[in-house]
C-alpha cells in the first residue's frame, strides 16, 4: 500500500452529517485521508452556513477542497419542472444533466492540468459524467472508480411500478430507461465500480456487464452508537428516520401516515410515529401536523436520544436501493428494528434473528403491533443485530476495504472502452 494522490468528485462538502450519503462520504474520506492526499472537487452546499462550517472541518482534517461557487438546482418550484420538461430531449437522465455543471467540469480540468492524480474517484453514479465532460478521451488513460450508493435504475423501476398517474409513470419510465444506459456506461467504463452491497454488485455484473466490481458496504461508527441502558423505551413509540428531502424516504414516510400509523392506532390508541429527519417539504409537515400520533423532527442535532427512547425503528420503504445506514445506527445503539423486505435489502442481517422483516402491508402492521404488545422479545432481535454490525460494519473495517480498492485501481492496467 501507498499514499496516493485521490481526487474525489462529489455533488457538496459531506457536512454536517444530516443524511446517509454524507454520513458514508464524510466517514470514509475522513480516515482514508490519514493515508493519502484527498481533494475533494465539488459544488457549494445550498445553505451558505452550512457550507462555511463544512470547509472548515475539512480544512481542519486536512483535505483539500476546491469548491464550485453553484449549487445544484432545487427539486421545487416552477423552474424545477420547466428542467424536468426540457430533459425529455436529453439522452441523459435529469439527475445526471443537473450534477454536471460546466463549472465543475472545469475545475476538474485546471486540477487535472496542476496535479499528478492516481485515482479519479467520482462519489456519486452521476458524477462520472462530469468526468467524461472534463477530459473526455483522456478517460482511457486514466484510473477512475464510481461509487454506486445505489443502483440508480433499480430505483428509478420502482417508482415506475409505484406510479398512479399514467402521464408520471410515462416520465418516469422514460428516466429509468436513460439511467440504464448511462450506468451500463459508468460501470464499465471505470477502472473499477464500487457497491455497496453484494446484491447491487451481481445486478451491476448481471444487468449492466461491469466486469470490475467491489464490495464497500454501508457501516457505522460503532463507538458513537451505543445503546443507553438509562433510559426506558415507548415500547408504542414508532421511529422514522431519514432524509426527508429524497423521495424513497417521502414515499416511505407517506406510506407510514397514511396506511400503517392509522390501522396500529385503531388497535392501540397510544401508538405515535415519530418523524426525525432533514429538510421536510411543507407538504410533509402538514400532512404530518394533521395525522393523529405523527410528529415531526426536522434537522436534529443528534438522533441517538431519538433512537433511545422509541420502541423500535420502523422502515416502511416501498423504493430504493444500496442499503440503509439507519438499520445500522438502530441495531447499533441497541434499538430494535422493523422493516419491509426493500427497506432490509442489502444488509448481512438475518429476518427474525436480527431484525423484523416483512414482505406485505398487512405483514408490516402485524409485526409493529407485536412489537408493541411483546417488546422484550423484539429486544432480543436487537441484541442479535448490535452483534453482526460489530462484527461486520464499522467504518474502521470499511475504511480499510476501500483503501484497498484504491489501491488495486491504481495499480490496474488501463483498459480502454467505447
């Protein structure tokens, strides 16, 4: 192992660790840095606070920053549709033509002309298209890897069968199809692809033809999570945690208001839901201020006092993909967990050992219920759990598995590819 020169492109600074992304990001880059010169190439993060706050932590970790003064446009308002209208004529999908921005394609090509990089590592599927428009054919002479936090089609099909509106599910069709040819692009074209888990790993084999595929997966820092044996559990308490502001979570978090909340209520009065999450859009805060037993937390400090006093951590996810840091963090601090199939994907945790799985509507209600009517055995679960994410997820661990990824695509021989 050496130390090698790593440029990351990202859509913002990973600060403050408000979502699963940043958490992942900040705590991988973080250690990897104690080995190696990072330069994170990215866009400025929306809230001018927040960016300020996020280049001083790294300027203190000691990595380099070089910040595009633009920030990725929002997914509100008139001009949001006006851009989802104009990316019907786009062969790329809308998450892909809003990420790459002329200006950080730039950047990327002043760095590339000043530095002597080993490894181009684009954090996000997305980002890799900001790469192909910065040096373009130079691609085959150099070693880049893609991180895939998950398999963006996957989703993308999900909402396509989750669609009520024949009009919506026709766009959203139209922008899975345009993801599958762009990630059959990325992850063939990259000196190596990282999953995040071993199921997104065979599909990006099987579906896309990615030859060179690592396994990173999701973790957690095992010593901030930690179960509080001084404080009593709602056994009635139900958590939902996330970033509020990413559709997958806005469906989930709509699915638990309006289907599950309600029908466990109807057979326990006392059983609340607990929303704990960032950027909420006022839709959701008032569809939550009007449901009975639903409150809301947004853009919390720390969840852990959250995750203490709940009875368990539901995850209703109907989409999604790559692997949920929020199972981690509960089973972690000792919290116990209850979720449907799509929401444990991806994770080496076994149903009814470690956690509560479940594959239908009325599966899910049934088992929050007996959650709530039998907690000490759900607590068990809990404590199977905290033991196979000691064992297997913390960042630590992980931290040493990418820095051997890196490490083989910069010895790699230079493949190229159409």
């Amino acid at each position: 192992m050496r130390a090698l020169n790593v440029a990351v492109l990202d859509e913002e600074l990973p600060f403050p660790l408000t979502s699963g992304k940043r958490i992942r990001t900040f705590n991988l880059l973080t250690r990897l840095a104690t080995q190696h010169r990072v330069t994170v190439l990215c866009h400025r993060n929306p809230d001018r606070d927040e960016a300020g706050a996020a280049e001083d932590v790294f300027r203190e970790l000691g990595i380099r920053t070089v910040i595009v003064d633009r920030a990725v446009p929002s997914k509100s308002g008139a001009g949001f549709y006006a851009r989802l209208a104009t990316n019907l004529l786009s062969p790329l999908p809308y998450s892909v033509t809003t990420h790459a921005s002329p200006a950080l394609a730039g950047a990327v090509r002043v760095h590339a002309a000043a530095n002597r990089v080993d490894l181009w590592h684009c954090e996000w599927t997305p980002y890799a298209q900001v790469l192909r428009d910065a040096l373009g054919r130079q691609l085959d002479r150099l070693r880049w890897s893609v991180m895939a936090h998950n398999v963006e089609s996957l989703i993308w099909k999900r909402y396509t069968e989750a669609a009520g509106n024949p009009m919506k599910r026709w766009y959203i069709r139209q922008q899975w199809r345009k993801f599958e040819t762009f990630e059959r692009w990325a992850y063939t074209a990259a000196t190596a692809a990282i999953a995040v888990s071993r199921e997104d790993a065979t599909l990006m084999c099987r579906d896309f033809g990615a030859t060179r595929v690592h396994v990173v997966d999701n973790g957690v820092d095992v010593e901030f999570f930690r179960p509080q044996r001084d404080v009593d559990r709602d056994p009635a308490r139900m958590l939902f945690l996330g970033s509020l502001d990413w559709r997958p979570n806005q469906d989930a978090a709509i699915h638990l208001l309006t289907h599950l909340l309600p029908r466990v209520r109807a057979r326990n009065v006392g059983a609340t839901a607990v929303l704990v999450g960032r950027r909420p859009p006022d839709w959701l805060r008032a569809k939550v201020a009007a449901t009975p037993g639903a409150e809301l937390h947004a853009d919390v400090p720390d969840v852990r006092p959250f995750l203490a006093r709940c009875g368990f951590l539901v995850v209703p996810l109907r989409i999604g993909g790559g692997s949920r840091l929020k199972i981690l963090e509960a089973l972690a601090a000792g919290t116990p967990v209850v979720s449907t199939k799509v929401g444990a994907e991806g994770l080496e945790l076994k149903a009814d050992r470690d956690l509560i799985v479940t594959s239908t509507q009325e599966e899910l209600v049934s088992a929050a219920l007996n959650a709530i009517r039998h907690p000490h055995e759900l607590a068990e679960t809990a404590d199977s759990g905290r033991r196979q994410v000691l064992a297997r997820y913390s960042w630590n661990l992980l931290a040493e598995r990418l820095d051997g990824v890196w490490n083989t695509v910069a010895r790699a021989p230079l493949v190229a590819v159409s």
